[in-house]
C-alpha cells in the first residue's frame, strides 16, 4: 500500500507537502517577516490524542502577528491545527503553524503585502535519543528585548542559529545565552533552570521567551523565579533546559562541568511526561483533544 502523502493545511485547504511553493519574492523570506509556534500532540491511554497547551501557544503568536501587523484569527488556527492532525492521523507530532507575509512588494512596509497562514505536522519519536547534552555558553548575545521582543518572530531565530552554529563548532550541542552583567537569559529554544540543596529555580530574564513549558514546570514543581548568574549556574548541583521540543532534558556537561546525577531533573522529566499525556487528572485542563 502507498503511503498517504503528509498533508499542510494552507489558507484554508489541504495541500501535499512539498507540492506547493512559495513565491521567489516572499516578503518573510526576504526579511524573516513571519511567526512561528512549535506546539506538541500526545497519544492519550483512551486511544486519542491532545493537544498540550494549544491557547497558550496560540495566543503567543497572536501576540507576534499583531506586532508585525499580520492577521491572525486564534479560532481559525485551533480549528486548522486540530483539522490537520486528524487529517494526517500524527497522534504524537510537533505542530508547526506559520504565518507570514507573502508577495507585493519588496519595501520593509508589511501593509501592501498578502499574508499567509499554514500549519504542519511531524510525527514525533517519543524514545529519548540518548545523546548527552553538552550545554555550552555562547559567546553571542540573545536580542535584547528592546531591539527584538521575545516572541516567536521568524527573522529573530538567526540569533538561535548563530548560537547553535558556534555550540556545535565548539563540541557542545546546546548554546547557553549570558547578558553582559554575566546573568543568564536562555538557550536556543528552551529555558533553563538549576536546582541546588533540593530548591527548584526557574532563570527569569526579560530577554528570554515566556515558555510555556517553564510556566508549566513553575505550576508543577512551585519552583521559584529569578534572575540567575553565570556563575551560580555553574555552581547548581543540577540544571535542566525546559521547551516544547526539548520537554524536560536534564543537561549532563556544562562548560568545563558535569553532572554526576540529575535526579530532580529526571523526575520532573517523568511527571511531565505523564501531565502531557493526560495521566494526571490535575493538569487535564491543559490538553485539547484532536
Ligand atoms: N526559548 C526559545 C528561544 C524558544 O524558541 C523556545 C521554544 N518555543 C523556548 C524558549 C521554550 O518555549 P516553550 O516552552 O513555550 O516551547
């Protein structure tokens, strides 16, 4: 039997992946005049499936949409995020939504540009891969809020890509950002936190990304929120990075350090793991069914 062709839901209809293109002249690939989400499907033990914390994450890029003057209906993308889960049958998947400006001109004025709404999604491989997280501090600065919020603006992830180049060039696979007064901000795509003598810390740092996965872990550990220095991270007998994608990663090299154990991390990692899949009857409130 041949497979079904992964299916992209786009201004409101299914297209195969891959057969539609965009424009030379698109306006987001021009400038990165775009906002993204990364969100998360879980398999449910009832057979179905959730969609873990769906408003939330809509309502961030919501946010972005209308700071770069890009419509963006949060019914519209509820309704094609589950649509296009359905259609492609991903129980477990990484959701992509997109919107972006499209073609009409080539000036830095978004008002004469078509805008452009789609969602895609990944089958996700739930089985940890195994590899050791080598978390490494940048010698880049994140954007600094006042430059570029952060949001999930498409042009902003340069920053993340230069980050993760330079990591990996340096033997890391992860890149830790530091400010100029040695606090740190975050990591490519995840936020971090440290435990030390048993305390939870969440790293608060007004350059950093609200996460959504932090908010959650704060909800269920009763961690606490701070400014954290390079140093005292150092320091911390464990620090783990927290996102959508990276869910709950315990960090087992950092700089010139590594960790023995990550005890706490990894029973957090196991509770969140079950609060995603709906095993907790508490936090059920956050799953949207598909
Ligand atoms: N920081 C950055 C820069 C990110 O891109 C992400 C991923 N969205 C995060 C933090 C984690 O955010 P969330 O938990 O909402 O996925």
């Amino acid at each position: 039997a041949r497979e079904t062709p992964q299916q992209i839901w786009f201004d409101g209809r299914f297209v195969d992946a891959g057969s539609d293109r965009a424009p030379l002249t698109t306006h987001a690939m021009h400038y990165g005049s775009g906002v993204f989400e990364g969100i998360r499907a879980y398999a449910t033990t009832d057979g179905g499936s959730a969609v873990f914390r769906l408003p939330e994450h809509l309502e961030r890029m919501r946010k972005g949409c209308e700071l770069l003057g890009i419509p963006f209906d949060v019914e519209e993308a509820t309704a094609a995020t589950l649509a296009v889960l359905r259609r492609n049958g991903h129980r477990d998947a990484y959701v992509r939504p997109l919107a972006w400006c499209g073609t009409g001109s080539i000036g830095l004025d978004v008002a004469p540009l078509d805008k452009h709404l789609m969602v895609a999604t990944f089958p996700t491989n739930v089985h940890l891969s195994g590899a050791k997280v080598k978390l490494g501090t940048s010698s880049w600065r994140r954007n600094p809020a006042t430059s570029l919020p952060p949001l999930k603006l498409c042009g902003a992830y340069v920053n993340s890509i230069l980050a993760k180049h330079e990591a990996k060039q340096r033997g890391f696979n992860e890149a830790l950002f530091v400010d100029d007064q040695g606090r740190v901000v975050e990591c490519t795509g995840a936020n971090v936190f440290m435990v030390r003598d048993g305390g939870i810390t969440a790293v608060e740092h007004r350059d950093a990304l609200a996460g959504i996965t932090r908010d959650t872990v704060i909800a269920l550990t009763g961690a606490e929120s701070r400014a954290v220095r390079h140093d005292e991270l150092l320091d911390a007998d464990e620090v783990f990075v927290v996102g959508t994608a990276a869910e709950v990663t315990p960090v087992d090299e950092f700089d010139d350090r590594s960790y023995a154990a990550n005890h706490v991390g990894q029973e957090i990692a196991q509770l969140y793991w079950r609060v995603v899949r709906g095993e907790e009857a508490r936090y059920t409130r956050w799953l949207t069914r598909v």
